[in-house]
C-alpha cells in the first residue's frame, strides 16, 4: 500500500533521535516478518493471532503516540490501521 513506507522497517533512531525515549516497544512490518518466518518451536514464533494482530496493532498505536495526527505519517498510521482493521474483520469473521 502506498501509505505502508514509514512501517515497513524499524524507525531510524539516528535520523528521530527521541523516538527510543517515547516508544518503549518498537514494531515494525520487517519484524512482524521475521517471527512470522521463525519455525513454530521457536519461543520468537508467533503462537496464536492475537498476538500477531498485537504486533500489527503497535505498529499504529506508536505512530499515534509519536506522530501528530495531522503529519503525513500520521495520517498514513491512520489509513494503515483502518486498512488493517477492516482486513482483519473480513479474514476473522
């Protein structure tokens, strides 16, 4: 999705030097990846949705945290979230 760019990698702590003193549990698309990826025996590994959707719901909630809603990544956080949420419902439901 073309709103997707600022989540898909971990946030650059070099470039937003304060982002690590406001968000104490980074999430970012690459890494929700990477435990998706890890074998099921892993402790990494995701063991049930709920704690995917948890990771996928961080990522939104810590840009609202750390972004105005009115920035441009904060209203991509907001396209984001709702995309997800109503994907979410579709699949779950």
């Amino acid at each position: 999705h073309e709103d997707s760019g600022p989540f898909l990698f971990p946030v650059n702590t070099k470039q937003f030097s304060t982002y690590k003193k406001v968000i104490k549990t980074p999430m970012d698309i690459a890494t929700i990846k990477k435990k998706l990826d890890l074998p099921q025996g892993n402790s990494s590994a995701y063991k049930t949705r709920d704690e995917f959707v948890e990771d996928v719901r961080l990522i939104f909630t810590n840009c609202e945290v750390f972004n105005e809603d009115d920035s441009p990544v904060g209203k991509a956080g907001h396209t984001m979230r709702n995309l997800f949420e109503t994907r979410w419902a579709e699949l779950t439901n």
